[in-house]
C-alpha cells in the first residue's frame, strides 16, 4: 500500500493502465485538492481519510470503453473532522464483454458537524458487458450533516445509435464521441487551461 500527504491546495490529474494499486491518502492542513484519475484495465483502490477542519477533496475516476477490459475501482473515504468535504464522481463505460466492479463507500464519524460527502457512480452500457456492479455504501454517525449517494447503469438505445448512424457516423466514432463528451465535462468541472485539457485528452485516446 502506497501512503500519501494532501496537505497543500493542488490538481492531480493521471492515468492507471493495466495496474494494480492501493492507496492510503490523507488530507490535512485545510487543503483543497481537485483529483482525476484515468482508469484503464486496472484493478485500483483507494482509502481516502479527511482528519483535519476545512480540507476538501473533489475526485473524478474516468473508466474508458475498451472492449475486454476488468477493471475494478474500491474507495473508502472516512470523514473525522468538522468543516470537511468530498465529492467522488465515477463514470465508467462498458464495451463488449467489459467487466467492471465499483465500490464506493462514504464514512462520516461521531461528533463531527457542517460536513458535505457525496457519491455518484454511473455506468453507460456500450455493448453486451460480461458483469457490471455498481456498489454505493453511506455510513453516516452524525446528524449535521449533508450526505447523498446514487448509482446508475443505463444502456446506449438502438434508437440513438441508429440515429448517429443514420448521420454517417459509425460504432467506433460514436463510442469516441460519448467518452470525449464524459471528457469534456470533467475537464469544464476541473477548470484545466488549453495545455491540462490536451494532456489529459491524451491519457484517454
């Protein structure tokens, strides 16, 4: 297990393809980190433990479509102080015979207030995956609190891929454009300049 410090205000933006990784984050010193990770064929966990009053963290876990790929995605955040917040947004899509795991799990604890944790996990089916499961979990041990957590698998409609289809744009160019759409709103969420945009686009084509 890799151990690290968030103790600054930062943006963390990189890639995991065809790794297994575990990390023990912890986020101190009031910092405010933007995170995303670019996920590929990876088997990746993440504990994340937010032990000091105002520190903030907002991360974004993109999974790409490939075709075959298993990757797995495990984060556990633990909130211990007062005036802290998280966001996790994890958006994963699924080609042929993709099999994906999500777990995302939120811990707030005892006697701690004015605290805001949030979890998304949502899954676009592509193509006929091989196993999806989408596992969001809320633990919350105070009442001043605001906590939420939703996830979603929806498949791409015949009728909007006939659609794009019908305008001359085939399968692979219409899995493109989806993934670069996911792309762009991270990127708009994350405020990257011309340079931040064009490196990360890289980790995904």
């Amino acid at each position: 297990m890799q151990e690290l410090q968030w103790n600054k205000s930062e943006q963390i933006i990189r890639k995991f393809d065809n790794e297994n990784q575990d990390f023990h984050i912890y986020i101190s010193n009031q910092a405010k980190v933007k995170y995303c990770a670019v996920i590929a064929q990876s088997q990746i966990s993440f504990t994340f433990d937010i032990s000091d009053k105002d520190s903030e963290a907002e991360c974004y876990f993109l999974i790409p479509a490939k075709a075959n790929q298993d990757t797995t995605l495990n984060i556990q955040t633990n909130l211990e102080s007062s005036n802290t917040k998280i966001l996790i947004h994890i958006i994963a899509l699924a080609a042929d015979n993709a099999s994906i795991t999500l777990n995302g799990n939120l811990h707030i604890r005892q006697w701690i207030s004015k605290v805001e944790a949030r979890l998304f996990e949502e899954t676009l089916l592509l193509g006929k995956a091989k196993y999806i499961s989408l596992v969001p979990w809320l633990k919350v041990d105070s009442p001043d609190v605001v906590a939420s957590h939703w996830a979603k698998v929806q498949r791409i409609s015949p009728e909007r891929l006939f659609y794009m289809e019908s305008r001359g744009l085939s399968a692979g160019k219409t899995i493109w454009m989806l993934i670069n759409s996911y792309s762009q709103q991270i990127a708009e969420k994350l405020k990257l300049n011309d340079q931040e945009k064009s490196d990360f686009y890289s980790m995904i084509n």
